[in-house]
C-alpha cells in the first residue's frame, strides 16, 4: 500500500474525517454552494493540504521502522 492509498483509506473514512476536522477547527462544505466557494477561492486546497499533512504525521509516521502501510 502506497502512502496515497493510506491517505485515500482515511479520507473515505467518515469518522476519521470528522474527527480531523473537528480537531482542526475546519468546517467542511455541507452543501454543494459551499464545495463552489471552497473550490472558488482555494480554500479547498489548503483543506486537503492540511489534511495530507496529518495523515502523514498521524498514521504514516507512526508506523514501525521498516513496516510496509499494509499488505
């Protein structure tokens, strides 16, 4: 499993997600108006860079030295 497939894993995981965001203090869109301004005015892309990053930090990293992601 490559690092993007982890991050794919966590970002499919709803609990994970709202938990992140919810530690972050991001208020993800409800709404497709909402997904419409984000996208308009970059703000997205600094979510998902954010959300990169952490994934990284939080799962990634804290696996054993020399463990693969999974199988």
């Amino acid at each position: 499993m490559t690092p993007l497939d982890v991050v794919m894993v966590c970002a499919r995981n709803s609990e994970f997600v709202s938990n992140w965001a919810r530690l972050r203090g991001i208020v993800l869109p409800a709404t497709p108006i909402d997904r419409m301004i984000d996208e308009a005015s970059g703000h997205d892309s600094g979510i998902a860079r954010q959300f990169i990053a952490d994934v990284f930090d939080l799962v990634l990293a804290r696996l054993p030295e020399g463990e693969p992601a999974a199988a």
